[in-house]
C-alpha cells in the first residue's frame, strides 16, 4: 500500500491561502486544512506549531509578494506611499487575509522587508533616531486598519451589501432633524462606508505623513 503523500511547506500555505478565500480566520482550522489536502492535522503540525502559527505564516507570504521587485524610488514620503499601495493591493486579492495581519501580525521574511523599507524610509526623513521606532509603530498601524477595513467591505455578497446599503439609507435619509439635525441637514451628502476607499486611503496616509514631516527638525 502506498504511503500518505507528504506535503511541502510551501504547498501547503499555498492551499491555506486558497481555503482562506472562501472562510475566515475563525472558522479556518487545521482540521478543515488537512482534509482539503487529503491528510490528517498531526502531518500539518509537523509544518507548524498550531494554528496561529499558520495563519502567521499565510500572511506573511502575503507580505513577502507584496514587496517582491520592490526598489525604493523618490524621497522619503514615496518610500512609504509606495509600500503602503503595494500591501494594500496584495490583501486586496486576497481580503480574508487582511484581517489575519492585522490580527495575528507576521514574523518571517516578508514582515522584515516590509519593517525594512519602512524603517530607511524613516531614516532617511530626517527625523530624530529615537523618534523613529513609534513613528514606524503609528505608520503600521494605520495602514493595517485602512487594509483590514477596505477588506472587510470585499468580503461581502451582494446581498449582504445590498442589505447594509438599505440600512445606511434608512438610517441617513430616514433621520429625524429633531434629534439628529446635523445628520439630516448632511444626509444628502453623506457617502457610506465603503465608498470612496481609495481616495480615502491616500488622503488619510498622506495626511499623516504630512504630520511627520512637520515634525522634522
């Protein structure tokens, strides 16, 4: 009889990572992954510890193709910019992921030349060295919550979209000016969450980045 199939690391982020198209981090696990790949979990924990580990691992790997190519072009400010762009548009093909970095965060290869960049991008400012860690810290921050949130509105169906659409109106087009007169004097020109994401995103960081560089000596 011929033995089980012995799978490769690679092979097998690579089939998380496809699982984790079509479910979240809290319904993922590593029971559902081996059945998928026709084995039992105690090969998978051959591979990784539990099940944070992989997911870690998954999106770190999202990180690692995000910088794949990258050379740092322009000043400070585009170093950042353009790294920012390129994680938000790797967890933009894969959504589901974006909440597992933001939650879980990465230690492997691709979290370090992300850390990298960010960090001689800041280095490079002008900024004072001791500055230079919580700056990075705040940058991470906020792009991963911009990601992870213009995710979030990814992973919807259409129903669910339509849904949230009819309730956002409700809520907006529906407010009584005598409670809410802020509200229903704006309503017409209020946009729901997930519009605009785009703009929203580089207004937001170049906002930020515009903070810090007034704060360079």
């Amino acid at each position: 009889m011929a033995g089980r199939r012995r799978w490769s690391t690679e092979e097998i982020l690579d089939t998380a990572a496809d699982l984790l198209h079509t479910s979240d981090a809290e319904s993922f696990s590593v029971r559902k992954l081996a059945a998928v790949l026709g084995t039992d979990s105690s090969s998978l924990y051959r591979h990784f510890r539990n099940k944070t580990e992989l997911l870690r691992a998954v999106a770190d790997r999202i990180l690692a193709a995000a910088m794949d190519g990258y050379r740092p072009d322009g000043d400070w400010k585009q170093r950042i910019t353009a790294t920012a762009q390129r994680l938000r548009e790797a967890f933009g093909r894969h959504s589901q992921l974006a909440a597992i970095w933001g939650r879980y965060g990465s230690g492997g290869t691709g979290s370090r030349l992300v850390m990298e960049e960010l960090l001689q991008a800041l280095w490079a400012s002008g900024l004072p060295e001791e500055e230079i860690p919580s700056r990075y810290h705040r940058i991470v921050i906020l792009v991963a919550a911009l990601i992870a949130s213009e995710a979030g509105i990814a992973t919807l169906t259409p129903g669910e979209y339509e849904q949230g659409m009819e309730q956002f109106r409700v809520a907006v087009l529906g407010a009584d000016p005598g409670h809410f007169p802020a509200l229903a004097h704006f309503a017409r020109e209020i946009r729901p969450l997930g519009a605009d994401r785009g703009d929203a995103f580089d207004e937001i960081l170049a906002a930020h980045l515009a903070r810090i560089e007034a704060a360079i000596p």
